[in-house]
C-alpha cells in the first residue's frame, strides 16, 4: 500500500486546486509536501496521507476540503466512536460494515452537520452518482414535468441529475452531451423526440449509457423508449367518428422530426382502419406550439369544406387552436370538435378541458431513470441495447361533442 502515496497525494493535489480555482473569493492554495502530508496554507487545513490500510477513496475523505465547511470526517469518527476508515466505508456503502456501526457513523453525521465530498470520492471510485438529462425545450409545459418525475426517481435512489435545454438545435445538444461527458455523468437521457440522430456517430464510442425516445439504435448501453402512438390516436380517431364526425384534420408537428412523421402516420392509419377518408387539405403541418396552432386553425377556416374535428399533434397546439377559436367567435365544442396530444397538467383546467391522448411524463421518466440504472448496474452491455414501450391513451374531458348540422355552426368574428 506504501506504493499507493504518492498518487493520492498528487489526486488530493489536483483536487485543491480545482476547488481553489473555482472562484476568485477562494484563491488557489498553496501546497506544503514536507513533513509526510499537505498543509494548505490558505487554510491552515492539514490532509494526512497514510500508508496504512485505509483505501484511495478512505484517504480522500480524510481531507478538510474548502466547501466542505469547519467539520471534517476526524469529527464524525471521534463522536461514533469508531476509525476515520469504518466513517469512509459507511459513507461509501461497504458491506463490510455492520449495521450497528453504520447506525452509530450515520447519526454522528447527522449530529456533527458533516457533509462527505462526494467530488473527491468520484475521482477515485469513478462512480459520480449523477445522471444527465436533456429535454428540447424547457418553456413548453411537457418537459418540466417529465423533469420533475426525473428528479423525484433519481433522489429515491441517491443521484442527482443534471438537466439542461437544447431548444430544438442540433449544435447545442451535442455541446449538451460533451459537457456531461466531461463532468463524469454515470449515463444521459436525451428526451428531445428526434434531434438525436446527428449524435449517433459520436455517441456510440462513448461507452456511457444512453436513453432515447423512439430513435435509439440497437447498440450496447443504447436504451429505446418506443412510444406506442397508435394505441391512442386510433382511440381519438374512434371517439370522434363515433360522435358522427368524418371531415377530421389533423395538425402535426415539424415533419423533420421523426416523432411528428409517427404521429401523423397513425392519424392516416387509424382513419383508413375505419374507412374515412384522409382528405390532404385537412393535414396541416404545424410547429407544436401554441402560435403555431393559431396559425394552422386560420389556414383550417379558408378552407370551403372545413372539418368539424380537429386532432393536434400536441396540447399546446390545440391550445392555440382554443384561443384562435375565441378569436373567431367559434364554441368549443359546439363549432369545432378538438382532441390534444401529450395531456400536460394543463389540459385539465382549460375551458373546456381538453381532451387529449395521454403519453404520462411520469411514466417516460420513470422508464428513462430506470433503463439507465439498469445499465450501470449490468456488468456486461446487451450487444443489441434494450428497449421499453410506452402505451398512449385517450383522456375523455368536455372539447369534443355529437357533430352539429352545419346551419348550426357559427362563425362570428370578434371585434377588434
């Protein structure tokens, strides 16, 4: 083990001065080698490097690191009785430790405030304990609760995550990606419905486990969450002939995303199983937001034959649908027939609440935490990755109703 010193000493070395670095309010310390050991002259903190028995990672916790406040891991094992190696392997989950000496090490940290440098004890175990997660666009409704069910697994389980947005460019998700690679995330979730595939190329090298939505290539440590988006379409399409409705658009999103392409190819799909016709005017391309449903309802309304139902790609496109309606002096449900996509915690508290095709956030988180865990934990990758399915679902709320008789429809411009 005597052999092991001097590279500790050089990984504590190293580790101060990152830290020192990290702002201008903490300069970067000052390191003495005499005397078997660092003295941070800044500090006046001392970091003993042993040639006994404790481990790489035990040595590293013995250090009074900047950041980590005025009490060090010497406290916590003096207050429970017990060496600075059993505090290091308690804190590391060792099974070697019983359990009456880990309750014991457990409550003299939460008694002295001690908080271990997980930053430290990453450099040498390897194991950061953080997952990445990147969404496309964090303004839209969807996201922050796909997020927030995120998080609320990774916290269960001891991670944290690191979350960013990429706002639909290529270019910023592949930064995204080579920021989270160089700051040790144990595995990224990438949940932005079809900007991925520009990053396959460089992403398979990697050797670090990978979500996608629907794109993911049969690779190892490559995760797919397929999304059924058929199973709910074709409830929608079925809920709205049953109402009487044929004349039925649909509005999707970009048609450069592959996620946009499925979700209109299950419209024509679930229409033709039905035998309804797919009339080409009544496919509108939108850009899943709510200015973008605006505008697609006002190309609708030119029409000389229009639909009496219209089924959006996503929520926020029917809520721009909604409130173009409101413009237009149209009733919804009594003018228009309206079905979302998503069911955002939102679609709920419109008026009237929106009925829409449910893909659970909570369930994508869900399946993305836990497709990545599993990676991490496997000890050999699945040569051809693994993939989950999503099933969607029809939420029945108050936009939709029987089809009216045309003499009934009224469209009565708002003034000005």
């Amino acid at each position: 083990m005597a052999g092991d010193a001097p590279d500790a000493i050089e990984r504590i070395r190293q580790a101060l001065l990152r830290r020192g670095s990290a702002s201008a309010a903490n300069p970067a310390p000052m390191i003495d080698k005499s005397a078997g050991g660092f003295h941070n002259l800044n500090h006046g903190s001392e970091v003993k490097v042993s040639s006994g028995k404790a481990s790489a990672t035990e040595r590293q916790e013995q250090g009074r690191f900047s950041g980590e406040g005025p009490l060090s891991i010497h406290e916590v094992a003096q207050r429970a009785k017990v060496s600075i190696a059993t505090v290091s392997r308690t804190i590391n989950g060792v099974p070697t430790v019983t359990p009456e000496l880990s309750r014991r090490v457990w409550k003299a940290i939460e008694e002295v405030g001690y908080y271990p440098n997980t930053h430290a004890r990453s450099l040498v175990s390897g194991r950061s304990r953080i997952f990445g997660l990147i969404v496309s666009e964090i303004t839209n409704p969807f996201f922050p609760e796909i997020v927030q069910g995120f998080e609320d697994v990774a916290v269960h389980h001891s991670y944290e995550i690191l979350t960013t947005s990429v706002g639909h460019d290529p270019r910023r998700l592949a930064l995204a990606v080579r920021r989270m690679i160089e700051r040790r995330v144990e595995g990224v979730a990438i949940v932005t419905f079809g900007l991925e595939e520009a990053l396959f190329d460089e992403l398979k090298s990697r050797k670090i486990p990978l979500v996608f939505i629907d794109v993911g290539p049969a690779l190892p440590r490559i995760s797919n969450i397929k999304i059924d988006y058929l199973y709910g379409i074709r409830q929608a399409v079925q809920h709205l002939a049953a109402l009487r409705h044929t004349r039925i658009a649909f509005i999707s999103g970009p048609l450069s995303l592959k996620s946009a392409v499925a979700r209109q190819r299950a419209f024509v799909d679930s229409m033709e199983e039905i035998g309804l016709p797919v009339n080409p005017k009544y496919l509108i391309e939108g850009n899943h937001t709510m200015e973008g449903g605006m505008a697609a309802l006002r190309k609708i309304l030119d029409l000389r034959n229009r639909p009496t139902a219209v089924l959006c790609s996503n929520d926020m496109t029917a809520f721009g649908v909604m409130r173009q309606s409101y413009e237009e002096g149209m009733q919804i449900p009594r003018d228009l027939s309206l079905i979302g996509f998503d069911d955002i915690r939102l679609a709920q508290f419109m008026i009237p609440p929106l009925t829409t095709v449910k893909m659970s956030q909570t369930e994508i988180a869900q399946l993305a935490f836990d497709a990545l865990l599993a990676e991490v934990q496997r000890e050999a990758p699945s040569p051809s990755g693994t993939e989950y399915t999503l099933r969607t679902s029809l939420v029945l709320r108050d936009s939709t109703a029987l089809v009216a008789n045309s003499s009934t429809r009224g469209r009565t411009k708002r003034p000005k």
